[in-house]
C-alpha cells in the first residue's frame, strides 16, 4: 500500500504513459485500474481538493459575514 | 557543444538576472519611508504577490536542491513523506490562524510572529523565548539556502565555494537592505515565475530522458548493484531505494510510520502555521478578505513545483543504474555529495545538452533559495532589533532608529550565517529539516493554541513556547550527532529506531502539552488581543 504513496505526485506522469500505451507504473506491485484510480483520487485530495475546497468555502464565508474581514 | 561554451551561456542568463534583480532592490528604495514600509511594505501589497513570494519561501532551496539530491541517494519516500502534507500547511495557516493575524495587525502595529504572541499571551518573555527560537532556526535554514547557491555558483563560475556562497548573500542582502519587504515582494514574484517555469521544463526534460515514469521506475526498481559489497553514491540496489523501512532506518529496522507522524501530520502540514519567513507575509497583504487567495496560491505553486524537482532526482537515479552509465561516478567526483546532484544536472548535463534550459533551470534553483533567505535576514534582523531589544528593553526608540538598527541587525544576521557557511555542514536537506522544525516546535502550538482555545494563559503560552524551543534544539544539538559521540550511540539514525519522533516532533507535542497543563493551573492572565479574539470571554478591569 506504501507504494502508492511513492508514485502519488507523478499520477499525472502515469496517465501520460498511459495515454501512450504503456500500461504500468513501473513499481514491482501489481498494476491495476483499480490501483491507478485509489492513486489519483489519493493525490488530488492531498494537493488540490483539500486547498480548493476549504478556500472556497472560507471565501464564501467572508462573503456571508464580512464583518469577519474588517481590521479590528 | 563543449562545456566551457555552455557554462558560458548559463552563467550570461545568470548575470542578466542577477541585474534584474539588484535593480528592483535599488528601485525600491524610494518606496522604503519607515519601519512599516521596510518590514510590511506598508500593508498595501496584493495578495497574489504574497501568495507567491511565501509558496517561494516553502519551497526554496532544500526541495530544490537538497531533495533531488537525498531521493538520488537514499530513496523515493523524501518526496511523499515532506512534500505532499506541506500544500496544505497553507489553507491551515489561514483557516486557524490568518484572519486574525491579518484583521488585529493594524491596531497592534503587528510586524513579527513574536508581536502576534506578545499581543495574545501578554508579557516580554514569550517574544524572548519566540525570538530565539526563530534565529536558531534562521541559521540552519539560511545556511542550507547559501550552501546550494555555493555549489552552484561554484560550478558555474568555477569559483571557490565559500566566495559563491559570499556571493550569493551579498546578492540577496543588497536588495532587501534597500527595498526591504516592496522590493522582496517584487523579486520573489519573479523568483516564482521562474520556479513554475523551470518545474515545468523539469518534468519535460525528465520524460524525455527516461521514456516515460512506467520505463523509469521499472528500470530502477530491477538494478541490482553488480559490483558486491556496499554500493557507491547513487548506486544502491532498486529494491532498497523503494524500501521505506531501509531508506529511513537500516535494513531491518521498521520505523517509516514515526517519519510519517513527525513529518506529515506534524511538520509539514501543521508544522506551516510556525514558519515565520511563511506566514509573516500575511501582515503585508492589502486587503483582509483576499486571504483565501494567500492559501490556495501557496498550496498550488508549491504543488507544481517541488514534486518537479525531486522528480529530477528520480531521473537522474534513472540515468545512473543504465548499463555502462557513468553518471554516479561524475556526481561523486564533484566532491559534493548527494548536494551534487543538481550541480551535475544543470551544469555538466544540461551545459552540453542544452545551456538555454540549463540557466532557467539554475535560475529557478537561486530563485527559491533567494525568496527564502530574503524572508530569514528580514526576520533574523527583526528578532533582535524589534522583538528583543525595541519591544522589551528599548520602547522608545523612534521609528527612524528602529529601521536603522532593523537594517544593521539583518546585516549581524547575514554575517553569522555566512560564517556558518565556512564550516563542514551536514546535507543541505538535513539542515533545512532542522530549521523547519525549530520553528515548527517554538511557534506552531502557541500560535494554534491561540485562536483555537480560550482557555490560554500568559504562564501557558510563555512556558509552551520555551519548551517546544528547548527540546528541539537540544534534541537537534545532541541526537544529531554521530553514535560513537552520543550516550547509548543514539546519534542520528539510532534516535530514529529507538524514539521515532524527528526532534522537532518531540517539541511540538510537548509544546502543546505544556500549553495546556500550564494554563489550566495557572492564573488567567492574558494579553489584550486575547480578548478581541475570544470576545465572549469578560476582560478583567
């Protein structure tokens, strides 16, 4: 399962090879869609879901209740 | 082409930017009116700016640099186990702490992380202890930025390392000693641009060389070491480099699950909300409800560039396990260690393959190490000028003193760390690793703590502070060293097997620990920000 966290920030490069033809991730594990989809679901929580979101959600909060964005 | 032309070509993109830069710094010397311009830039800069100057400051030289080269050498886990919970240090950092920084900075003329927590928690002793903490961590982390603009300037210049590291100081001293934080703000939107370039042509050059990540892995997951016995810089057996238990602790040991709390769910991610060089930046930006920006700019720039980076630590791992590769042999012979590795890639590859992706390659190297040590003089400088000696002993200096003795304190700073440079150091990686954590282990939980909890005390918040500053620098001084010098051979990879916290862990935990159990037993005595941020809370008459 560690092995997953070793190819997380290349999914992308993963998908390319894929794109290519190149079915594999090249790490001794069994490769799978399974596999790829628990990878790439795994990174963009990691590096884009969860600072989009809460961000978004902070913004619109700001939004709602501006009073929170003023100098004291 | 011959690598005289092509260190030729890189070191001419090198001296263009370079003037570019120094120009900026001079420019923005007219902007500089008082202490408020010089530290904050007045409070008037945009938030996209920022945003990128403090993604620059995270990522700087040690993923750069010190992370290309310790994956070549030890293994791929580097990259997962500091980089991926660091992006989201930044929405942390303003989820808990941001606003607040932001919206009570003005009222309380707030410049520093020290002034944020003298405000809440009350009293000198907690600046005192905070500053400390942020200059030990200054030197460490500084120290790491100079040495990779010294082996780099040194490749490139064929200049002596310790003239390329006084080099690249004197570079970025001059620019924020005139254009103080206007002039950083500038600068290191251009430093990131050339980062996000140079990331972006990192992985294209990558795929290129290796025939796609699939052909890369699987050629170095297969390379048995032929030679027998222990194997040279580089050439490790592909099994061992994608085994964490070995790369962290020794064969047999098991311990990548004590990396993974130290690190990813401590350090990187939580561990963001103390690094000042990173946060204080929010004290400048314009406008209060823009922050969200601040948080998702960061995390996305940082998310682009430094997987970028250790990626070319993967590839050139690659380049050395291909048959008759001479690749690990040049790299040692660089005489640098795993800190050779971008040298060799950028000049002795690129400088004969292609020169033109060679310099923004550097470029984007000395660009983050820059927007970091800009960050660390600015903040060295205001620890003792303005939270030691103008905060707590010298309160009525006027404000023209106060940016005259900022300025000569930065310069105090910058000769300490370029001291610093002049001897043996560890790994550049290493020692930003001991920065990053000091001020993980001093700042984070009295900061967190803060905003979070109500029930903080002056007694508290002073007592956390100087615990989480003891135990890592005192675990970092001794644990560090080698077995043989240490009590029960505990040094450096012995503390891992048998404590498997990372010292700066050790301080974090027990730093809020110490929080908690002194303010619950302690008189509630609080400093007056406290009351604007916990409203409900009666303030005593």
């Amino acid at each position: 399962m560690l092995e997953l966290l070793l190819a997380n920030e290349y999914a992308t490069l993963i998908l390319v090879d894929f794109l290519r033809g190149i079915y594999s991730w090249g790490l001794p594990s069994t490769w799978s869609w399974g596999t790829w989809c628990v990878l790439y679901l795994e990174e963009f929580i990691f590096w884009w879901i969860f600072p989009l979101v809460s961000m978004l959600w902070w913004r619109s909060n700001v939004k709602k209740h501006p009073e929170l964005a003023e100098e004291i | 082409m011959d690598l005289a032309t092509g260190k030729l070509i890189e070191a001419a993109i090198m001296v263009v930017w370079i003037i570019l830069i120094l120009g900026i710094g001079v420019w923005s010397r007219s902007k500089v009116k008082g202490s408020g311009e010089f530290m904050v830039g007045g409070r008037t800069i945009p938030v996209w700016m920022l945003g990128m100057w403090s993604a620059g400051a995270s990522v700087s030289a040690w993923a750069f640099f010190g992370l290309p080269g310790g994956i070549y050498a030890s293994g791929a886990w580097q990259h997962w186990a500091i980089c991926t919970p660091m992006i989201i240090g930044f929405p942390i950092t303003i989820l808990f702490l941001g606003r607040w920084m932001r919206v009570s900075a003005k009222k309380y003329n707030l410049m520093t992380m020290p002034d944020f927590l003298g405000e809440v928690y009350g009293g000198k002793w907690i600046r005192v202890f905070a500053a400390i903490g942020i200059l030990i961590a200054c030197v460490f982390y500084s120290t790491a930025q100079f040495k990779a603009i010294g082996v780099l300037f040194g490749a490139l210049f064929n200049l002596p390392y310790v003239a390329a590291a006084a080099l690249g100081i004197a570079i970025s001293a001059v620019y924020i000693l005139l254009g103080g934080f206007v002039a950083g703000a500038i600068i290191n939107t251009l430093n990131v641009s050339m980062m996000i370039v140079a990331s972006l042509l990192a992985v294209g050059i990558g795929y290129s060389w290796t025939g796609g990540y699939s052909n890369m892995m699987s050629t170095i997951a297969n390379y048995v070491y032929p030679g027998g016995g222990a194997a040279p810089m580089g050439l490790m057996n592909g099994a061992a480099w994608l085994n964490q238990d070995y790369a962290l602790t020794g064969a047999a040991a098991g311990g990548a699950w004590g990396f993974w709390i130290s690190w990813c769910v401590l350090l990187s991610s939580f561990g963001l909300v103390g690094q000042a060089a990173i946060v204080q930046k929010l004290y400048g930006v314009k406008k209060p409800n823009s922050l969200w920006l601040w948080g998702l700019l960061g995390g996305v720039v940082f998310g682009l560039t430094c997987p970028a980076y250790c990626y070319l630590g993967e590839v050139t791992k690659y380049l050395a396990v291909l048959p008759g590769s001479t690749v690990a042999s040049e790299i040692i012979n660089l005489g640098l260690g795993a800190d050779g590795v971008i040298a060799w890639l950028t000049v002795n590859k690129l400088g004969v393959e292609s020169p033109v992706l060679g310099g923004l390659l550097i470029a984007g190297v000395l660009g983050a190490a820059w927007s970091t040590i800009d960050g660390f003089l600015m903040m060295g400088g205001a620890a003792i000028a303005r939270d030691i000696v103008n905060k707590c002993f010298r309160p009525n200096w006027t404000d023209k003193q106060l940016l005259r003795n900022l300025r000569i304190s930065m310069l105090i700073v910058g000769a300490v760390i370029v001291i610093e440079t002049m001897f043996p150091a560890d790994l550049i990686t290493w020692l930003a690793a001991i920065g990053w954590a000091q001020f993980a282990a001093t700042l984070a939980p009295a900061l967190l703590l803060a905003t979070t909890w109500k029930g903080v005390t002056k007694a508290g918040g002073t007592a956390g502070v100087f615990v989480g500053l003891v135990v890592a620098a005192v675990m970092t001084l001794v644990w560090r060293l080698p077995p043989s010098s240490t009590p029960f051979g505990l040094g450096t990879g012995g503390f891992m097997k048998t404590f498997y916290l990372d010292a700066g862990a050790w301080g974090m935990i027990l730093g809020f620990i110490t929080i908690v159990v002194v303010s619950l037993a302690t008189k509630k005595e609080r400093g007056p920000l406290y009351y604007d941020i916990h409203k409900d809370v009666p303030k005593p008459q």
